[in-house]
C-alpha cells in the first residue's frame, strides 16, 4: 500500500478571550494518508482526508506541544479547508483547535489558501480560549512543494513528527530520503564498494554516515519527480532482487554483507534489470563516496588542481 506525507507550517497571532494583545502562535505538520488511492477516492468516507501530527505553540499556553489531528481539504463541499488538532499544556489539560481556510475560490488562492481562522476551546469545559489568524508564508512554498513524499506501508509509523524548522521526512536526519530509503540505499552501496580489498580496505559501509547525507542533498535538487523516481525504484529493488537472482521473498536489506555482495556479482553479469540497478546505485552513491577526502586518501587520489577552500558538498 502506498501513502503519502507533507510538511507544512503556519504562523500568525492569537488572542486569548477577553484580552486584547495579540501573541505569537504556529503549528507545524506532517500531513497525509496511509493510503494514497482511499484519499484520491470520492467514494471513501474521508475524501481527501489526511492524518495531521506535529507540534503548535501557542505563546502564554504551550510552547512545541505534540498535538495530532486531521486536515480536510473540503473544496467541493464547501469551499474550505479544515484543520482538527489535539494537544495538552504542561498541567494535562486538553485542548482542541479548529481552523479553517474559508471562501477558497480559484482566483483567490493568494490569500484564501494561506490564510487559516482559528479557535482554541478547553476540552473539559467547552470554554473559548483563543481566537487566532495564521498564514502559510509564502517563501515556504517551494520548501512544501518538496516535502511531498510517498510512504509505503511498513514504514508509515516509523517517521518522526517535525521540529520546527527545516528537516527531512517526518523530521528524519535527510531532506528526501526516509529511513527505509536510506536504509536500502546503503546496503546496495555496501555490496557494490565492499569494505576489506587488497588495496582499497574502505568500503561504502565505512563511510555511511558522511555520504548518505550528500547522495540526499544531490536528490533534493533534482525534480520532484526524478527524485520520487529514485525513491519509488529503491522500495522495488529492495524486494525484486533478492526474488529474482536468489530465489529468496526476503528483502535486500535483510540480507548479511557477505549475501549481498555475492548479489550484486550476479546482477553485474546479468541481463536486464540487473545492470540498470548497479547504474542506478552508482549514480547515486559514486559520486558522493568518492568525493570525501577519507576515499581519495585511500585510493592515491591526488587532485591536480586542490582548493583547500571546497569542502564538497553541504547537507
């Protein structure tokens, strides 16, 4: 099964019932279904429907309280977008905030798509507690845009709710790749630069921690839909290569080091798709392996024109 996860941030002001200053609130979230074709489906109950986790601040109540919810996108039936959190302040207290995107109309999407109204009411009692006006900056379109992500479902649970500020997946230590991606793109690099050769003992396990975070920076500048390419042919390489040259239902990441790189041997001289997963690997990983400086050391790399000033590439 195939889902789906966005990043999305909100910031404005509030105003507690009965004052009158306005303080600072925002939330941000990660957004999306289990199931992409059940959200994409006017015959499901919850059309267009999302999970909603995260954390909101709202300034003289909580400060980075978890909260979760859903996000309805309620266009068709009333021209809206709806957002449902629960959260709790530091004593337990459990609050719900409603807001919603109102009067959405194709040739007002500038303000009516990026501005949210919104009211916070104590749970126990039903007592108002803030009224607020939150926007989605629009600097942070592209950085949303990007966010988008597919999430299959063995690793739906395992991604982590958002920090406020920029991360990857689900808050994960890379801007593109999840855990799982990162977790098969590793194991394929292991078994096509093995560690311990005669006169090359570095391998691409090694390194891992230095050149994972390149090979995802290179993939967040690429179009989103390359790099969903990428992502989407590692979780099918993951599971049809083992099935196609060993006879195994395991998974590649399941494999040890030693079964691995007797793989990839086999995919080296085999036919089609065999080498098209070596190239895929070696595009991603080569380039980033190669250009650390642990690497060039070990392999005699001299460049001939250094510039001590370059550090490759950042994260």
């Amino acid at each position: 099964m195939i889902g789906f996860k966005m990043n999305e941030i909100m910031v404005g002001a509030h105003r507690f019932e009965g004052g009158d200053a306005e303080l600072p609130m925002l939330f941000h979230l990660t957004w999306g279904r289990k199931s992409l074709r059940e959200y994409c489906s006017p015959s499901s109950p919850d059309f267009l429907k999302a999970e909603a986790k995260g954390i909101i601040t709202v300034e003289g109540l909580v400060h980075k309280a978890e909260c979760e919810g859903s996000l309805h996108l309620l266009y068709f039936t009333g021209s809206k977008v709806r957002y449902e959190l629960a959260f709790e302040d530091g004593q337990g207290r459990a609050y719900e905030y409603v807001g919603e995107k109102v009067n959405i109309r194709p040739w007002n999407l500038h303000k009516s798509h990026t501005t949210c109204y919104g009211t916070i009411t104590e749970c126990g009692t039903g007592r108002v507690v803030s009224k607020s006006v939150v926007h989605f900056p629009l600097r942070e379109l592209l950085t949303f845009m990007k966010s988008f992500r597919l999430v299959f479902s063995d690793e739906w649970g395992r991604e982590r709710t958002p920090g406020p500020g920029p991360e990857g997946p689900g808050g994960g230590p890379y801007k593109v790749l999840g855990s799982k991606e990162a977790e098969i793109l590793a194991a394929m690099a292991g078994a096509i630069i093995p560690r311990g050769g005669e006169s090359f003992r570095l391998g691409a396990a090694d390194l891992e921690e230095k050149w994972l975070p390149r090979t995802d920076y290179v993939l967040s500048k690429m179009p989103l839909l390359t790099r969903s390419g990428f992502r989407l042919n590692l979780h099918i390489l993951n599971r049809l290569l083992p099935f196609l040259f060993l006879k195994r239902r395991s998974q590649l990441t399941g494999l040890d080091e030693f079964e691995r790189t007797r793989l990839f041997k086999m995919i080296e001289s085999s036919a089609f798709p065999g080498p098209l997963a070596v190239l895929l690997t070696k595009i991603l990983v080569f380039p980033a392996f190669y250009g650390l400086p642990e690497a060039k050391e070990a392999i005699g790399y001299e460049e001939r024109f250094p510039n001590p000033r370059f550090e490759g590439l950042k994260d």
